[in-house]
C-alpha cells in the first residue's frame, strides 16, 4: 500500500509538470500556484552534503552507417591523443564499361568535408567541417579491408587492413574552400564544387579494377563489393601544430565522398579523359576511434581516467565524445536530507547544473561539447534518458550557455523518483533502472561529435562554479 501511494505521488506531480509544460514558455515552478511563494524551500547539494561525481573512460560504441566521421589526429593538453580513421564501402553502376581499349590516367578518393554552401563553404563554428587548428598538418593514408564489414564492428576495434592503397599524404585541411576541378570531356575547362579531401591512390589499384571489369568479375554491385570489402583511412599523424579533426559528410546528401576513376580510350585519335564514379551513398561505413590519454599533461585527468581515482572528480570532471569519456553523477547526500524532514517532500523544481571550467570555456581550437545528454548509470551501452528528457528540450535543458559558460538540466520528475526509491524500465530493451543508481553525463552526439568539455567537480578551485543540485521543494504534511 505504501509502494502504491508514492507511485500515485510521483504520478500527481509528473502530470503537474506536464501542465506547466504545455501552457508555459517560460516554465514555473511545479506547484507554485498551490503553496504561497514564502513556503517554497530551497538546498544545494554539492560535495559537503553528499553528491559524488567522477569521469571514466567511455565504451566502444557500434558506428555502423553514421552520416558524419572526424578523421585525422589532434593532441589535446588535456584529453591527450586521438587518432580516428574511416572504414568505407562504395558502390559501382550495373554492368561497368570502360570501353575496348581504356588506358588509366588516375584513381582519386574523394572525402568531402561537412558544410552548408557546396561552393563556398562557411564559416567557422560548431558544426563546420573540423575540429581542432586547421593551420595544422596531418597525414592519412588509405589501405584495402581484407575483411567485410559487419554490424559486431566496434569503435575502438584494429580495421583488419590489406595492401596499402595510396602513399601517406601530408595536407592542411581546407573544409571552408572549395575545390576547382576539371570539366570532364571538356579539355581545358574548371569548375569549382564542394569543399573536400583528394587522395590520390595507386595506378595498380586503378588497373586493377580496369581488368576485373574487362573480365566480367565486378558486373553487379553485389559483386564489385565482394572484390573490394572497402577501404580504410588511417590517421598518420601531425607534423605541425597540435593537430584537427576534419569532419567528412557520409549522408545521403554528400557528393564527394567517393572514388573516381579517370581513363582514355587508346584508339581515339584525339583522346579525352572519361571518368567513373563509385559514389558512397547508403554504402556500409564504419568509424575507428583511439584515445591515448596517458599523453595528457593534466594530472587530474590522468588520474581519473588512466589511475582510475574517482575521487579525483572533486576536482574536476570531463566530457569527450567520439566514444572517449564520460561522467557518472551521484546524489547520495539526498537521502540523508530528505530523512530528516517530517512530511511529504514535493519537489517544485530540481536543476543541475554544470559548469565548464572558466580556464577551457574559451580555449582557442578546443570548442566545448554544444549539447550533453543525461542517460541512467548502468552496465552496457544503455542510452536510455531519465522521463525528464521527454518534457522537450526547452523544458530538460543540456544545451551550452556560452555567456555563462554553464549546462543546466531541468530533473524534477527524475529527483522525485529518486527520493521515493523508484525504479523504471525501457519498454523496447526491457532493461530495469534504479533511480539511486545515478546518471551518466555524455555528449549528446557521442559517434559524431568529436569536441570535449572541462567541467567543475563538487568542489573546485572556484567554489562559486561548483557542480550542484538546486531543489527547491515543499513539505507536505
């Protein structure tokens, strides 16, 4: 009977913040029209009442068809070293016909970076085409996959790679210029189109595909796949400057990201240059992530995630995406609290809020994460959001605040749930959560986004910037 009525309770008050939610932009506190203004009561909860908080290293994820990768290397003070690479699979048109007598001229991959104007590009900001310092120079080389990719492929698993197929090539990523290339049968004319990558692959391997056409070997798209698994692009490192992340456009809506064969027929007199594309559209893609954090010069970091020491999470903790950290978040302190009050607890309005360390808020080249997402802290790739989430984004909240240099989320029902020992279920998974298990604070875009945030612990050197929980609440008795 009394499991019963504190569901009816938490019941009650999630269809009161329901209420709030369609008939105000701006949204007041739960019951705050039923309980005059001086009873509302509010607490802070932070280190010295009991909410705990550290990073971990996050887990692999399957990337399987993701329409936007980062590629490339960039060191980062803090979160030390990544490296991430493509897996690409292409598709070729029925039937290919090079003609009697093709002779290669050259065989191109073709990465196009994310952007809004094909001929322009755009300028720089969160969602442009990199990540990192484009005065940087890194390398890239691409390799044959001598296996097929599959949906068991994980973020942080080796690619099983085949023979080289281009050199290592050094570039300076251009992902706001566009590219002039040439007119295809019209010899001597340019256009320029949007901006990418050229890779540059062997004459051998362009043959090779020039032969098995001719013999009849990759005549279906089905077939040409089987010949070619896909092709790997592996980071090679930087040469200059700390590095970038270029972001290359993998949607339905890239042109490309690609590889183009360039031929002539030997029997024309007056040879023209022909070409033929393998587009990547709807083509099977994979992402590879590696994280070296044990180059970080951040000891607090290093100790977290290399050592393993949560309680390093007073200090400090942090955000990466692309597979590389998380943090999980305790509100343990909360039980000790409500035990000591007589009566029933509504909470009117729960906030936390999390600050970006003031020192990496404005960090030339490292952009914080635009959007965190909250997810219940249990084992396996669980990304299932507290009932909060569904109230909508004006309402949850998890959005940077670049002039406060803050993340709020709204966890009225959330907090609620926890004081009442509630458990919840995913109807799809039918995996069980425990309210006072916590929460896991990541990126919200965790495959795509490559960008990372420096966050305040429970206590920090700023004690004004703390991560907190603010509740304001009545007692009903």
């Amino acid at each position: 009977m009394k499991s019963f009525a504190k569901t009816l309770f938490g019941f009650f008050l999630l269809i009161i913040a329901l209420l709030n939610y369609s008939c105000k932009k701006e949204f007041s506190n739960v019951g705050e029209n039923l309980q005059p203004s001086e009873e509302f009561l509010k607490v802070v909860f932070e280190s010295s009442n009991g909410l705990v908080a550290y990073a971990k290293k996050d887990s692999a994820t399957k990337t399987a068809n993701i329409t936007q990768v980062a590629i490339g290397s960039l060191k980062d003070p803090v979160f030390g070293l990544t490296s991430n690479g493509l897996l690409q699979q292409f598709n070729s048109k029925s039937k290919i016909n090079f003609g009697d007598s093709p002779i290669l001229d050259s065989i191109v991959l073709t990465l196009q970076y994310k952007y809004a104007n094909a001929v322009t590009g755009e300028a720089r900001d969160k969602t442009a085409g990199y990540y990192g310092d484009t005065t940087s120079t890194i390398g890239f080389q691409a390799f044959r996959l001598a296996e097929k990719l599959n949906d068991t492929i994980l973020s942080n698993v080796d690619p099983v790679k085949a023979e080289a197929l281009s050199e290592i090539i050094y570039l300076k990523p251009k992902p706001n210029d566009s590219v002039s290339i040439a007119n295809i049968g019209k010899p001597g004319e340019s256009y320029r189109v949007a901006p990418h990558i050229r890779i540059r692959l062997n004459d051998n391997f362009g043959n090779e595909i020039i032969n098995a056409a001719k013999d009849g070997l990759i005549d279906e798209n089905s077939e040409f796949q089987k010949w070619l698994k896909g092709i790997y692009i592996e980071s090679k490192g930087i040469q200059g400057g700390v590095g970038v992340l270029p972001i290359i456009n993998l949607g339905s809506n890239n042109t490309y990201t690609r590889l183009e064969l360039f031929y002539h027929d030997s029997d024309d007199s007056s040879p023209t240059m022909k070409n033929y594309i393998f587009d990547s559209k709807d083509a099977d893609r994979r992402a590879f992530y590696s994280h070296d954090y044990t180059v970080s010069t951040d000891q607090t970091f290093v100790d977290q995630i290399v050592g393993g020491n949560k309680e390093e999470g007073v200090k400090k903790i942090y955000i990466q995406g692309n597979s590389g950290v998380r943090s999980i978040i305790n509100f343990d302190g909360l039980a000790d609290w409500s035990d000591k009050i007589e009566g029933k607890l509504a909470i009117n309005k729960a906030e936390l809020i999390i600050p970006v360390d003031f020192a990496e808020a404005d960090k030339d080249k490292f952009d914080p994460v635009n959007k965190l997402t909250l997810i219940y802290n249990i084992k396996g790739n669980n990304l299932t959001p507290p009932r909060d989430a569904f109230l909508g984004g004006d309402y949850y909240g998890g959005t940077y605040d670049s002039d406060t240099k803050e993340y709020r989320f709204r966890l009225n029902h959330y907090i609620q749930g926890w004081l009442n020992d509630k458990t919840d279920v995913n109807k799809d998974t039918g995996v069980e959560f425990r309210y006072r298990d916590g929460l896991a604070i990541l990126s919200s875009d965790l495959t795509k986004d490559p960008s990372r945030s420096v966050i305040n612990g429970i206590n920090s050197i700023d004690p004004d910037r703390n991560l907190r929980l603010e509740i304001t609440y009545t007692i009903i008795k």
